[in-house]
C-alpha cells in the first residue's frame, strides 16, 4: 500500500500536524484551574464529550496538550474529536500523533464508535495493518530514549520469542536472574492461561536507585515511586518496576493478561486483573515445572477479614467498579489474592479462568463461572472459600521485640535489601556492612524488605541463616546467627 511507508514515516519521524492550540487561549471557565490540575481537566473533557459539543472538547484538548504535550490518550482523544466532526484527515495525523506518543490500544481503536467515521480511512487501516512493526519500532525507539537520557550502566536485552527490550539498572547477575524469572513465567502462563494471546513488543524497566524518582516522575508522571513500586501501562507497552521480586512478577502478570484480554476482546473487572497480579506476587516452581503459590502477606490480611467477618461477599466483591476496587485496595486485593489461591489450591485455576472468558458476555462478573466450576451457588462457593482460609492458617510475617532478626536496617534496592545500618553483635561480627545488599536468604531469594522480613519471621534466635550478599560488584556468602530484636526496628 503506498500510504503504508508515508505513515510510517509520519509516525517514526514526526510528520507535523495540525497543531493544538496555543495554551494563551484557555477560556474564562477554566481560568481558575490551576495550571497542573490534569484531573479537573480531564473531567471537562469528557463531559464535553458527553454533551456532543465536540468543538469544546477539541478546545479543552488543545489547552491540556499544550501543558502536556507527551500525553498519548489525549492525543487520541483528540482524534476522537476530529472524527466526530467528520474531520477525517486531521483525525487520522492526529492519530498518528498519538501512535508516535505510545498510544498502543489498537484493539481499542479498532471497536471505538467515536472513530466509526475513520473505518475506511487509509491513514486508519494503514496503522492497524502496520501494528506490529509499529510497537517493535517504537519500543526500541523508547529505548534509545532512555540510553540517552540516563547514565551508562543499564544491561540491555531483546527477547525476540516474548517480546520483550528490556532494560535494568541492576547489573548483570540480577539482570540474569530477572530474565529468567519472567522467562518461566511468561512461558507458564502462556501454557496454562493464555494460550492463545497475541503478545505485543512491551518495554521492560527497572531503573537504578538514582533514578528511580525522575524515572517514575517522567514515564509515569508518579512523585512518589515508594509507595508505587511498580506499574504497567497497557496503552503504552511499558512495564516499570523497582524491584525484581514480588514487583516484577506482579506488573508482568498485568502485561500477560492484557493481551489475552486484547486478543478474545474482553475487559475483565479489576477483581479479576488485581487478583490474578496479586496471586503470582509469590510462588516456587515444583520439580514437575508447575507452579505453586505461597500464602504471603496478603493472605493474613484475608484471613483476619474472614475472621472477623469483615470480608466482602464474592457477589459484592465482583461487581465492584474499578474505581471503588483501587480506592480499596487495601481491603480488596488480599481477598481477590486469596480467592485465586484458593482456585489453585483446589487445582481449578485454569478450569475457572477459562469457563469465565466463555461465559464473559453472558456474566462478565465471574459468579456464573464459579457456579459452573464448583457446581454450587455462589454463596455455598463464597463459604466453602472463608473455611478454607480459615484452615490454612496465617504466616508469621511480622518480627517484634524479642523476635529473632539478622540485625540490619535496610532499603530496597531494587535486586535485595541494602543495609543501612548493621545493629546487631552478630551481624557486625559475620561481616556485614553499610551498603551491603542481601539478595537471597538459605537460597531463597528476597527482592524486598517485606520478603526478608517474611522469611526471617518464622525462624528462632540462635538459627544460623546463610546470605547472599552483594558488594559493590562482587557476591559473598555470609552466615549469621539470628539474635533477639532489641527495639521496633525491622529487619
């Protein structure tokens, strides 16, 4: 097609377009917003949409990208709005902007009513057929990027089979070692879930500790990356975690996911995309090659729901709206963990997940699914669940007074725990250091501070545990006795 390359070009080389609006002309209405209030922005915008006054929202468009011009919805949605004005050609440049920008939900465009009018356009139909080599080129554009705005030291890596570029600012034995784990896990969840998702190339990032804050605050537009250690954006193709542990596992969860949901053309309820995330925070691979989840900290919190009678009823649970969920996530994503912990655990994991895709458009909620699965009534389901929890017991994850503790304070650091300061006699006289990070405990790797903390929790003042640990560059072996806690500092 000979407007193939043309658009090609336009989106791998900026071709202009028809510009937005100078920010000078926001009108009296917005006057009193203040310059970075993209919430209160965004809600004029879709209202204006709502009401059909699409000159409006074209307006308001304008004004937002003029402030945020490296917005890719916005760019999209200002082809909605050419669209919905019969304006094809600018609502296909416009298009391209928001290709070029990392707007990645083809599937989206593809089905969305406001770009009804583009069906036929060949500027539309061009960028759907070139999607492939579109997010190839433009992830390993999004990687040069980065090279050249960060310091030198990340390990770079293709990973044609997955997928995936992928960058990490931890060295290359942790880099070796992330590969692997999201290796077996894509591989895993590809054979027993998602069988037939069509993966599109995604950008991989863990970023170094320095970089950490700009990073979040760039890519994620995030001030604060400690209370949001990883996330994955689907429009964008982009996966960003601090660590490499229970992070990691969680956000490439999301990526795996999103493109099964791409591919049947669904949109499961964020009961569902958090609890499955949340299931494979942690596990361990069975001598067969299966997977078995472990009860982690989440799992406490559902079971003293339970206990309490506290927890929310599954048919309450599944038909919460997205925003309600997050808001309670607290409360919410160690139930949602829980109850695909317990699917596994009864060995109807995959059995559940693909009866709920076929009866999705009949009951996108999943109780009918578990009805048919279990072959009870929702509530009979919901109670056989909290009896479970119940006998499972709790883990001990929390170390107090009196507890044995290795003796640090530390931070995350993305591949362990780097320690701040060595408290303990015994650490001190194993050899640990300021600086040092524990990367595995007995073998077992911790990626975090809450993973250290669970796998020390369990154990007896005088016990002898084995750490891996970093140096600089270099890896040591170091045993240390356990010794009782002596005030509220955690390991």
């Amino acid at each position: 097609m000979a407007v193939l390359s043309l658009v090609l070009s336009a989106i791998l080389w900026s071709v202009p377009v028809e510009a937005p609006a100078p920010a000078a002309s926001i009108p009296a209405e917005a006057a009193s917003v203040v310059a970075d209030d993209k919430d209160l922005r965004e809600r004029m915008i879709v209202r204006a949409f709502s009401a059909a006054r699409y000159e409006k929202a074209l307006r308001l468009v304008d004004e937002y990208l003029a402030l945020w011009p490296e917005t890719p919805h916005m760019h999209y949605n200002r082809a909605c709005a050419f669209a919905l004005m019969g304006r094809k050609d600018a609502a296909g440049e416009a298009l391209l902007e928001a290709v070029k920008h990392g707007f990645r939900d083809f599937e989206t465009m593809k089905r969305d009513p406001d770009l009804a009018s583009m069906r036929n356009h060949e500027t539309f139909t061009a960028i759907l057929e070139a999607r492939e080599r579109v997010v190839a080129d433009s992830t390993d554009r999004r990687m040069e990027a980065f090279r050249g705005r960060y310091d030198e030291g990340y390990v770079q890596e293709r990973d044609e089979s997955r997928r995936l570029v992928i960058a990490t600012g931890l060295g290359g034995r942790a880099h070796a070692e992330m590969m692997e784990m999201i290796s077996r896990q894509a591989d895993e969840q590809a054979r027993n879930l998602f069988p037939g998702a069509r993966l599109d190339w995604c950008f991989v990032l863990v970023p170094t500790e320095k970089d950490a804050p700009e990073v979040f605050r760039r890519e994620l537009d995030i001030d604060d990356p400690r209370r949001t250690p990883g996330v994955y954006l689907h429009g964008r193709r982009l996966l960003v975690s601090r660590d490499i542990g229970a992070s990691m596992r969680h956000e490439f969860t999301h990526r795996m996911h999103w493109a099964d949901m791409d591919t049947r053309r669904q949109r499961h309820p964020m009961w569902i995309q958090e609890g499955l995330a949340s299931l494979y925070e942690d596990y361990e691979w069975r001598p067969d090659g299966s997977v078995r989840f472990i009860p982690n900290i989440r799992h406490n919190i559902a079971r003293r729901q339970v206990e309490a009678g506290i927890d929310l009823s599954f048919e309450k649970l599944f038909l919460l709206d997205s925003d309600s969920f997050l808001a309670g996530n607290a409360r919410y994503y160690p139930q949602a963990r829980s109850i695909f912990e317990f699917l596994a655990d009864m060995g109807l994991l995959q059995e559940w997940y693909s009866t709920y895709c076929e009866l999705h458009d009949r009951d996108p909620s999943g109780a009918k699914a578990f009805e048919k699965v279990f072959g009870l009534p929702i509530e009979d389901v919901n109670d056989r669940w909290q009896r479970w929890v119940r006998d499972r017991g709790g883990i001990d994850d929390r170390i107090e007074p009196g507890d044995a503790s290795i003796g640090i304070t530390g931070v995350d650091a993305g591949d362990g725990i780097r320690v701040q300061s060595v408290v303990g006699l015994q650490a001190r006289r194993a050899g640990l250091r300021r600086g040092d990070v524990i990367m595995r405990v007995d073998g077992r790797s911790v990626r975090s501070q809450s993973e250290l903390v669970v796998e020390i929790a369990g154990r007896e003042v005088g016990d002898i545990v084995r750490l891996e640990v970093r140096r600089g560059s270099s890896v040591r072996m170091v045993e240390v006795r356990l010794e009782a806690l002596r005030n509220r500092t955690s390991d």
